[in-house]
C-alpha cells in the first residue's frame, strides 16, 4: 500500500496497523465524556505512534440510549502527516446510529503525526469508540451550580466587544470565554468557591480578579478596564471602545448595564429565592421596592397610579395581570426568570399605551446541557419545572402551577349557610418554551404562556344593603399567549429582536341577576428593534410595536359611579350591550444612548402612537434621560417625558345600551391619556454590596377618563387633571455570602380632580408613606432567617354621614360624605422566613417555614355597615398564617 510521504513495508504495516490509542486522559477531561479506548500495544521505538492531541466527545444516539443500547465501533483511522485524519472506515459495526456518531466524532480528531527515524509520515491505526449508557446519562445529569453574567466595559461605560475572559474554577479547572457586542458574556458553573477572573482587551490593561460564588447563586458582574497609557500614538477604538484617553482606575461593580430609564430595579437570584413574605415568588418580590403601594387584591399599585397604568411584558408580550387571587403568587414560574425590571416612571421609548409603570419580565434560556427538575410544594399551591437540551443547538423548559386553595376553603367554610360555593377559588398557569440556536448569532425561541382563576359562589342570603344582590356570583380572568422571539447579530455593532405574539384574554364576572359581564379580546402583536453601535459614542436603538386584534363585550349592570362615590346598586343607571369591536394600535419610537463625556450619559427619545378605537387619534411622546458621574461612585440622574394611554376597551365602546338606545356604552370621541413624568435622583455605591439612591419625582396628569353616571347621554369625558408627587429612598445591600437586605421609603400624594372647575382631592390609591425593612442572613449549615416588616398609611375612604329611606325598594340609601375624605388605619405587618437546605451532589432539598402578619396584627381593609348605615364593622386583612413549603432541584 502506497501512502504520501512514506512507504510501509508489510512487516511495519502490520505493527501500525495494530495501533489503537489509549485516550483516558483527553478523553476524561470533556465533560460528560460517554466513551472508552481499548488499549493495545504501542509500536517499536524505530516507528512512533500518532498521539492524540484533540479528542471530540461523540453524540450518543438518542433512540438508541432511550433502549439502554451500548457497546462498541472498531475503526480503522487514516492520519495524514499533518496529523489530521482524512479516512474513516468501520471495521466492526454497532448499527443503531452508533457508526455514524463514532465515524463524525472521529473524522474531526487531531493527532501528533507518526514518525519513522524521526520524520513524520502517514500513517493508519484502528481505534475502538465504546459507548456507555450509564456515563451518557449521567452526562446529563444537571451539573450548573451557579450563574455568572459577567459585563466588560471601558471608560465611560462602553461596553468591550471582543475581550477575553478567563476563569479559573475551585476544582483548577479553568474556562474561557469572549464577550459579546453588549461586552457581556454568561457563565454557567458545576463548582462553588473562590473564582479567578483575568480579563484582557486590546488597548486596555489587563486585570485579574477573586470572587466568592455560592450555590445557586446568580451573581452580575460588571469590569471596567483602564486604558492603556499611551505617550504617543493612540490605539484606534474599535465599535464599542473608547479610543485611548486619560487613564481610570479599574471598578468592579455588582450591577448591569446603565438603564435606558431614570430609575430601574432589579432582583439577584438569591434575592428572589430567600426573601421574607414572598414564598421564594420572584414576581411577588417586587411589591417591595420603592414606589410601590401595598397590593390590593394582588393589583400592583405604582406612584399613586391605578392599576391599569401600569403595564406588564413577558419578553415584549403584554400581559393583563401578574398576580393570581390576592397576591398569592405570580403568574409566571420563578424558574423560568431571567430577570425582573421594574420602573416606576420616565422610562424609555420601547415601552408604551402605559402612564403609570413597567414591569418587564424576561424568560430565561432552557440550559443547553443535561437536565434539570424542580418540585415546589407548600400550603397554597404546587408546582412543577422540567428543562434540558434536545440537541445541542435545540433545548426546553415547561412548567405547570395548580393551587388548592379550594381544598382549604371548603373545609372552613362548610359550616357558612349565607354562602355556598359552587366553585371555590382556584388559580393554576403554564409555561413552555422551545428554543433553537442555528448559529452562534441566532437564537429562536416558542413560548407559550397561560394562567387562570376562576371563583364561583352563592348567596343563600341577600345583603341587607343590597337585596336586589342575590343568587349566583363568578368571577373569572385568564390569558393564553403564542409567542415566536428572533435575537440576531449582524455584527459586532448590529443586532436586532423580533417578537411576534398571539394572545387571547378574558375577564368574566357574574353578579347575580343585576351584573354581568364578559370581555374576551384577542391580541396580535408584533415588535422589530434594530440597536447600532453607530461610533464609539452614540448608540442608536430603533424599533416599531404594533397591538391590536377583535374585542367582544357582554356587559349587563349598573353604570360606574364617579370615583370616590359609593355605588348605589338600586339606582343607578342600568346599562346592557352585546357588541364587537377590533383595536389597531402602531406605534414606532427612535432613541439615542449619547456619552458626550466619559462620565455623562444622555438618552432623547421620540415615540409615536396611534389609536384607532380613541378617534383614531395620534400621541406624540418626547423623552429625555440623563444620567452623570460627578464622583468617583456618585451619580446624578433625572429625566421628563409625555407618556399617553389609549382608554380601555368598554370605555371607548360605540355599542348602544340595550336598556336605552339613546345612548352609548362608551364614549367612542374619546383620546387617549396622558402624564408627563419628572424625576431627579442621586445614587452612590459605597461598596460592591452596599448602595443608596434617593429621588424626587412629580406626574403632572391630564385628558383623564372620568365617569360620569349622573349624564344619560355620554358615560365618559377626558376631563380629569391629577398630580402626584414624592420622593423615595433605597438603602440596599446586595448578597453577599451571608446578608443581603434593605430599607425601602417612599412618601408621596396622590390628588385629582374631576374638571378643571372642581378642587383637588385625595385619590384613592394614595398610601402616603410606605416603609419596608428587609433583610437576610445565612446562619451556616444551610440554615438562613430572614424578616421583613412594612409600615404602609391606610388606604383613603369615602365615609357614610346618613341615609334615607326609599319606600319603593324597602332599602336605605346611603348619604357618602366627601370622597376619600377618611382613611383606615395604618397598616404594619412583620413577616419571618426560616430555611434548611440540604445539598446533594445532584441535587438540593430546601425546606422553608414563612409565617405572615407574625405578632397578629388586625390591619383594617375596609368598612362594613349595616342595612340603614347606622353601625359599622372594621373588616380586616390576613391574621397570622403559617406557610410551611418545599423545594426540591435535581
């Protein structure tokens, strides 16, 4: 046999021939490794065996390891004098797909070249690929203790495209890895300890170093690298780079990327875990930051808004509420989370068709090796969390929440005559995604999202108030949403999002024989960002977000009182339709990120909006953000901007009322809301743990959609003025590796004022102050105890000074006294959590005892009167409740 570059005699052809390499070593190394090597003997000194240099791990068939399937493939491998091996041939087949996988793995092998008298010559060798089910499934088992996001940036907080990270673990092993345009990179992480980071970029001096990661933790890491001092000519800045200047002093900082908006607030994994009062709920966590007023029935309550103003997004898709009944827990799967940002106001141009907050909610990526299960169990609800990976470029994640709540219930209120329930509260969601990544610069991903509550109870009895209430009462919310999200590089200046949604949600509500009401609306949504790096300044981020989709309404009831007035359920003005209608929503924003100065970072932004179903009306939105490092560690930043809300569905509604055709249901002439939000703060980082940030902020409102139930002609006018105004507090310590924790104050006002001819008055979501104290601390041995205690001023009410007899109806009608002109008392709860986690080498136990309202607190929530409104009852909120839950990740 004739081979280039040498000639083998039949007896030195026998001897190389006989060659199979022992790969234990390199083979060892590859995490997972699923194969073995037989060994056989090596050749004579004259003739010096090829020595493997780059071993590639074989994928095991999947059908054939669901079977248990395993053995053995004998190769015959060709490795040409440069050590690369051009012929692969099967001397013994396995079949089931086992020849393929060895014949692929084997073709992209790497060899030192043989040699004969010292010159390196072809040569051909056999080699035995043996495959084990037994390893290939522990391979997949789920080895990710921890979480590194690890963000690179230069002077003046431009990210570093490009620059090389190395870590090296606790066990010695290191890892490497390279940032991306954002200068970002994530890490996952099979040991906890001490880790060494070296970090390295062109035209900037290098830096090196230790961190302490915990288990499960998910710690953010943001470098900033010194340029390199140049005397002569300066190093040209690449895309993303500031070109060489003045020197810094390198930072590190615990933290993320500077925000698009005045103020955003993020949640740490271990934050979201840990924290007291929220059963390890992440999204319940964020009624604790700043800004936020006491939920009531698990409607988030930011700056004095109402609910509706506030917006919430899942990767771009919005969805209508975050909380199942009361606030018991969140919508979406903590597991699931990649990160929470919350802002209160001034925030950027993406976001619209909101005047209050954003709460943006972004899915994390199934992990992309091995498997991963999680088991949550405590007394309100249960839950059940699957991901893995398919392929390597093909992964998943589902997971499914019930509660049983209604176990509960109907067991305590068995005993009730006045109420029996026909159907007792109960909430359950779902989420599944599927993700692909074709290319290191794509990443396509189906998501499927789903939640619903349903209640549903009878009245035995009629209210002695209100007799005309009686019979069967419902209610019922649920959403289910499509969405399909496409992340693509261009380049490392160019990269762009596109989301495309489905969504169908639904409110129902029955209220005996005098109320009812059914809204389903179908939401097609489509959003495009396209972000440029355009210098080593200027950051252009691009984008257009379209809603819309049919509506249906069922409505049968009472027109709406103005606010702060006590509904009067027998005279009001009845009020029926059954009509649909369709919303077409565009909008298309431009938005600068501008660093004039190293240390000055400006945002301007224009956002544009259209509303068909507002007479077909357009908002124009400027918006502008600042934020300065006047110090070294302090930072200045405000922002202003126009934030419009299109009226809700039922408020809009041209449909004729069934009960008088003279008139409408809505005001189909109305025009879409509008705030304008100004905010001034200072923040200082006194360590990488601890941080302050205070703000002043004022929300000057107007066009405000008020009722008005006393006109028969038009229900609704865009007459209403409002302002809110205060200032907040955050003193924080993030986690460290036994506390994290902080205070939490806001004080502020809430007024409005129906036209511009009436006074200001207190608004009923006004909660003038709120405090919340928070901490946690690891006692060792997997014990950790954590408190939180909250002062929050009592909601305003409106109180009743008479009533009057109606001799029609045998009933009193109640005499309200100035809207919102009394409050509840002050509420104040403490809340305990105590955690034992016991960690296994695949796994963790956690179990957890939280203890709500701990010294019993009877915190008032309202009024209860009796059938002339002549004595009155404090209702009140939660007693003291034990939840007792487990965790359990394998």
């Amino acid at each position: 046999m004739h081979l280039p570059g040498v000639v083998l005699n039949r007896r030195i052809r026998a001897r190389a021939l006989a060659v199979t390499l022992s790969v234990g070593a390199p083979a060892a190394a590859q995490i997972g490794a699923t194969t073995q090597a037989d060994p056989t003997p090596a050749t004579p000194a004259a003739t010096a065996a090829p020595r493997l240099t780059q071993f590639v791990q074989a994928d095991y068939p999947a059908e054939a390891l669901a079977q248990g399937l395993e053995g053995s493939v004998l190769l015959e491998l060709t490795v040409d004098p440069t050590g690369h091996v051009s012929q692969v041939t099967v001397v013994q087949p396995l079949g089931h797909g086992f020849d393929e996988a060895a014949t692929a793995a084997a073709r992209t092998f790497v060899f030192e070249p043989a040699r004969r008298d010292g010159v390196v010559v072809a040569s051909i060798l056999r080699y035995r690929y043996r495959f084990s089910a037994a390893a290939a499934r522990a391979a997949q088992q789920p080895q990710v203790h921890a979480l590194l996001r690890v963000t690179v940036r230069g002077r003046g907080d431009q990210p570093l495209a490009g620059a090389a990270v190395r870590l090296t673990l606790p066990d010695g092993t290191t890892r490497e890895a390279t940032s991306d345009e954002r200068g970002a990179l994530r890490v996952e992480l099979d040991s906890v300890g001490s880790v060494r980071i070296a970090l390295s970029a062109d035209g900037h001096e290098p830096m090196e170093v230790t961190e302490t990661v915990a288990d499960r933790e998910d710690l953010g890491l943001t470098y900033r690298l010194s340029p390199v001092r140049a005397a002569a000519t300066p190093t040209p800045a690449t895309p993303g780079e500031p070109s060489t200047a003045e020197p810094e002093d390198e930072a590190t900082v615990r933290a993320r990327r500077p925000p698009r908006e005045v103020t955003r607030q993020s949640l740490e994994f271990r934050e979201i875990l840990r924290m007291p009062g929220t059963g390890g709920d992440a999204l319940r966590a964020v009624q604790n930051f700043p800004g936020v007023a006491r939920a009531i029935n698990g409607l988030l309550i930011v700056r004095g808004s109402t609910p509706q103003d506030t917006q919430i997004f899942a990767d771009g898709t919005s969805i209508p509420l975050i909380y199942h009944f009361g606030g018991l827990s969140s919508v979406i799967s903590t597991e699931l989370l990649d990160r929470i940002d919350f802002y209160p106001g001034n925030y950027s141009a993406r976001y619209g068709r909101a005047q209050g907050g954003i709460v943006d909610v972004g899915l994390r990526s199934p992990r992309r090796q091995g498997y991963r299960f999680v088991a949550n169990i405590n007394l309100i609800d249960a839950s059940l969390f699957v991901e893995g990976a398919i392929t390597r470029n093909l992964s998943f994640a589902v997971s499914f929440r019930r509660s049983y709540v209604d176990a509960i219930l109907g067991a305590v209120l068995s005993g009730i005559d006045a109420v029996s329930f026909t159907s007792l509260p109960v909430y359950w969601d779902y989420q599944g995604l599927l993700e692909y990544r074709p290319s290191p610069r794509d990443r396509v991903r189906l998501a499927l999202l789903g939640s619903d509550d349903s209640l549903s109870l009878l009245l035995n009895r009629p209210s002695e108030t209100a007799p005309r209430f009686s019979g069967s009462f419902s209610t019922g919310i649920g959403f289910h949403a499509g969405q399909v999200l496409w992340d693509h590089t261009f380049s490392p200046t160019i990269s762009s999002r596109a989301m495309v949604s489905v969504s169908r949600n639904s409110i129902n509500i029955g209220g005996g024989e005098v109320f009812g009401l059914d809204l389903n609306f179908w939401n097609l949504t489509g959003r495009y960002e396209l972000t440029a790096q355009v210098n080593r300044r200027v950051r252009a981020n691009l984008g257009i977000d379209i809603v819309g989709g049919p509506a249906e309404i069922r409505f049968n009831g009472v027109r709406m009182p103005s606010e702060g007035q006590m509904p009067n359920l027998q005279n009001l003005a009845r009020v029926s339709t059954q009509s649909s209608d369709s919303l077409y929503r565009p909008g298309a924003y431009a938005e600068l990120e501008i660093t004039p100065t190293p240390r000055l970072r400006l945002i301007p932004s224009l956002r544009a909006d259209y509303t068909r179903d507002a007479n077909r009306s357009w908002a124009v939105q400027p918006r502008l953000s600042f934020r300065w490092e006047f110090a070294r560690d302090w930072f200045l930043k405000g922002g202003v901007g126009v934030f419009n809300q299109p009226p809700q569905p039922q408020q809009s509604s041209g449909a004729v009322n069934s009960f008088n055709p003279a008139t409408t249901v809505g005001n189909p002439f109305l025009g879409t809301q509008r705030s304008v939000h100004y905010g001034l703060g200072m923040e200082h980082n006194f360590s990488q743990y601890l941080s302050l940030s205070v703000e002043g902020f004022y929300k000057d409102l107007d066009q405000q959609i008020v009722a008005q139930p006393s006109i028969q002609g038009v229900p609704y006018f865009n007459s209403g003025i409002g302002r809110i105004y205060g200032g907040e507090i955050l003193f924080r310590h993030r986690p460290s590796a036994r506390f994290f924790g902080w205070l939490a104050y806001t004080i502020s006002r809430s007024e409005r004022r129906d036209s511009p001819e009436s006074a200001y008055r207190i608004f009923q979501f006004d909660q003038t102050h709120i405090l919340t104290l928070i901490g946690s601390y690891r006692l060792g041995r997997g014990w950790e105890v954590g408190l939180r205690f909250r002062f929050v001023t009592g909601n305003p009410t409106t109180p009743i000074i008479g009533a009057v007899y109606n001799g029609d109806t045998g009933t009193y009608t109640q005499i309200p006294g100035a809207p919102f002109s009394s409050r509840n008392a002050p509420f104040h709860q403490l809340d305990l959590r105590v955690d034992k986690t016991w960690t296994f080498r695949r796994g963790s136990l956690n179990l957890f005892l939280e203890v709500l309202n701990v010294y019993n607190n009877a915190n008032p929530e309202g009024v209860q009167y009796n059938y002339n409104y002549t004595q009155s009852n404090t209702v009140t909120g939660i007693p003291f409740f034990p939840n007792l839950g487990v965790r359990f990740e394998y």
